[in-house]
C-alpha cells in the first residue's frame, strides 16, 4: 500500500487563547527538536470532535473543560501530511497524516490550572506566545495547517 492510499487519521485540536490573547503550546516530550505545538490528538470511535478536543486539552494540559469556553469550531477539516522519515513510524503505520478539526477556546483559568504532568505526559514545558509567533515554533510539516487556523481564528482570538 502506497501513502496515498492510507486514510487520515481523525483527530481534533485546541487553539487555546489566554485572556490576553496568548496561545497555550506545548513543547513535545518525544522529539529531539525544538517541537512546540497547540493541543491535539485523535478522534476516538464514536466520540466528537468536540468532546475529543475537551478529552486531549484534559490529557496534555490538566485542564478541564469548566475552565474553557468554546469559541469557535473551525470551518472544515485541515489535513497535513506526515514527512516521509516519519511515515510508517507513527500511530503503526495506519495512517498518511491527520485530518483535524480545530477548537478556539477561551482559558478561564490560572497559569497554576495547567498541569502539563500528567498521566501520559506529551509536553517537557509550555508557554504563551503571541499568535503571530505560533507558525515559526511548528514543525515545518504542520506550519501550513497552523497557518490556516490561525487566519480562521485571528479575528475571534
């Protein structure tokens, strides 16, 4: 089977705005690279996308969904493709990259909410960073992706 005939994998990411119109990344734990990226992660069987983005943010933030307030749902799915040194190396080889469906939400909370340790740790350390600096932290595989949520959301955040 070739990569163009692999499905995307479903999968649903937070763009996370501060009251100060911040974004929330996250520096992954598993690469070697300067990797930040927004929280993400995959569409289980029969679940949302809504409810997975509120499940993932949980699971690599600490971050409950009574502290966010949802925004914005973006308007169709984005896609990336994975680099082919990484292709066959994740999620088993299934897949050829993700299909996502993004969330703007609003943090409620404190910076002392986030919890970035937890049960399945993805992220080292987090930060807020200026929307216009979110592209050039990205890997450059998903900077297309990042850049059209960010046009989407920009006017929102």
């Amino acid at each position: 089977m070739t990569n163009e005939n692999l499905p995307y994998r479903p999968c649903a990411g937070v763009m996370l705005a501060n009251r100060d119109g911040r974004i929330f990344v996250g520096q992954r734990l598993d690469s070697s690279a300067d990797a930040w990226q927004m929280p993400q992660g995959g569409i289980d069987p029969g679940e949302e996308a809504e409810e997975a983005a509120i499940r993932e943010l949980g699971e690599e933030t600490g971050i409950h969904g009574g502290l966010v307030e949802i925004i914005a749902r973006s308007s169709t799915e984005h896609f990336y493709d994975l680099p082919d040194h990484l292709m066959g190396k994740m999620w088993g080889g299934k897949y050829r990259g993700q299909r996502q469906h993004w969330f703007l939400m609003r943090f409620m909370g404190d910076d002392s909410d986030v919890d970035i340790e937890t049960e399945h740790q993805e992220f080292r350390t987090w930060r807020w960073v200026e929307l216009d600096d979110l592209e050039k932290l990205i890997v450059p595989f998903k900077r297309q992706l990042y850049r059209a949520v960010v046009e989407e959301f920009r006017p929102l955040v």
